[in-house]
C-alpha cells in the first residue's frame, strides 16, 4: 500500500523487461513464472525480443501476466534501438523492425501498450537521441543483465532528458535470460488491482517507483513541501535540475567504522526558480540498494 500523493493505492511488484526460450532466455516460461512468483511478484510482463508470448493460456502461479515485446528498430549511428512494449496484444502483428523507430513506437501504444526506452547506457544512445522520441512512457533506470559490464545505471541520462523538458518516469528490470539475474530490480507499481487494464492504466500515468529494495510507503508535495515514507535509508536526496538539489541530513555514525543510522521519513522544503523545475526522490540503503521515485513538476515562482 502507498499514499500516492493522497490517493491510497496497492502497490504491486512487477518484472517488466524479461526474456524466456521464446528468444535468447536460458529459462522456459514455466520456470521464469515459478521462480518470481515463489519470490513473490505480483506481475510479469514476458517481453521476448520480436515476439509476444501466449500468455493468457499459461498459469501466472498467482501472478499477473502481461503480453509484450522487445522491439529492435534501427537508431542513429547503427545502433538498433531496444524498446520494451508491455501490454501488446498477443497477436500483434503490426511490428516492423524495417520501419522508423518513432513509427514502431506509434504503432505499439494505439494498440494499448505502455513504451519503455531499455537500457540506454549499455546501448549507446544518449539523452539528445532518446529525446527524438515520442511517446515513451518511462526509461530504465537500472537493468540487472547490463550489471556484468558496468553499465546497470542510467540516472545521468533520465535526469538529462529532465533537463531538457522531458520528464519521464523509470522502471527497475531483471532484464531476465538467466538465473543469475533474477530478483536484482523491480517496479512497484501503484493501482487499485492486479488486472491488466489496472496495472497498464498505472503505468500509463506513471503511478509507480522503481526500486531495488527499499520500499516507497507514502509521497506528497504540498505547499511547497515535499513528503515521503520508507523503509530504512541511509541516503536520501531530492533530486533536481541541473546543479541544485537536496540532501536529507541522515544522523551522524556512532564512530570510525560504525554504520551510518538509517531513517524512514523525509521533508524537503523546496525552492521554487524562475523557471519550473522537476524533483524526484533518490533512496539508498545499507546494503547500497537503491529506490527511484518518479519526478513531479515544481511550478515557477511567482505561480
């Protein structure tokens, strides 16, 4: 559960970027769904590349199963582009890898998906060239199966695209094609249930937060404060344009070696500039985990 900017919603664990023996997964479906549901995930979207998966036949274990793809139009400067579209039909047959991106994009969300831009460091593309894209709905901000090279994070793009007025918010994925890459990033997603409509409405609206473990229980910003509730941190910073930004004073270690304390509440009073501005929070916790949450509009001064 999470107050949602005062609205309470469920909150449901969804793996949204996967690959299963459909592509280039090392696991069947009926593996990849026992294992996230013992795990206790809520959702998976099978997003095999090129293909969707007759998920409506298959046994979610409890789980809800979304239809999707990993689409692969051709970018700028010979890089293909990764696109995960969730909630396709799953007799799609509308994708065209020779065609533009932005007509692939197109095509995916009239027939109801939700357009995730995947991994954009390890691909290559940066924030100018995701710019070029319309409607996208959210970018990865961490991918477990992009970790084995360094290139997991992709903060510094998201918040670029922010800058230049391209406010998205991102998902936490697996990006799942083999056991070792399970259960390492997940989206909370905040909805009234586990239906598909209700899970695509959420993440269409960008009601969610990315995580890696620690868990988003209440977001607000009002009067020019903004609000939020979670499990243990150990830091905590709101994140905005270009060079400012805001650090939550997290109290001071006992001593040389001792653990930084944690805590489970946040207030940032927020300066409003001349020009409106975009915040978001940022969550990091012992283990070095961390949470995203997606950014919210600061009006100008004066408005």
């Amino acid at each position: 559960m999470i107050d949602f900017y005062g609205r309470r919603l469920n909150t449901y664990k969804a793996l949204l970027h996967m690959h299963c023996t459909t592509s280039d997964g090392k696991l069947a479906p009926e593996e990849v769904i026992r294992h996230y549901a013992e795990a206790g995930y809520d959702a998976v979207a099978f997003t095999d590349h090129h293909a969707t998966n007759p998920v409506s036949t298959w046994d979610g274990l409890g789980m809800t199963l979304l239809s999707g793809m990993e689409m692969h139009p051709m970018g700028p400067r010979g890089i293909s582009w990764h696109i995960v579209a969730v909630g396709l039909p799953e007799d799609y047959s509308e994708y065209d890898r020779e065609a533009p991106a932005q007509d692939v994009i197109d095509r995916a969300v009239q027939a109801g998906a939700v357009c995730i831009c995947a991994h954009p460091y390890w691909s290559g593309f940066t924030s100018a060239e995701i710019a070029s894209l319309k409607n996208l709905s959210a970018i990865e901000v961490y991918n477990t199966a992009t970790r084995y090279i360094g290139k997991a994070y992709n903060m510094q793009v998201w918040d670029e695209l922010s800058d230049a007025g391209i406010v998205l918010p991102a998902v936490a994925v697996d990006d799942t094609h083999r056991p070792r890459d399970l259960f390492k990033g997940w989206t909370m997603i905040a909805a009234k249930d586990a239906s598909p409509a209700s899970l695509l409405k959420a993440l269409k609206r960008g009601e969610f937060y990315a995580t890696q473990g620690p868990e988003i229980t209440r977001l607000s910003f009002k009067d020019d404060v903004f609000e939020a509730d979670f499990s243990p941190c150990v830091e905590v910073i709101g994140m905005t344009n270009l060079s400012r930004g805001y650090m939550v004073t997290v109290p001071d270690q006992e001593g040389p070696g001792e653990p930084c304390r944690a805590i489970t509440t946040a207030q940032i009073k927020v300066v409003r500039r001349a020009t409106p501005a975009w915040l978001r929070l940022q969550l990091r916790d012992r283990e070095g985990r961390y949470a995203w949450s997606a950014p919210i509009m600061v009006p100008a001064e004066g408005v």
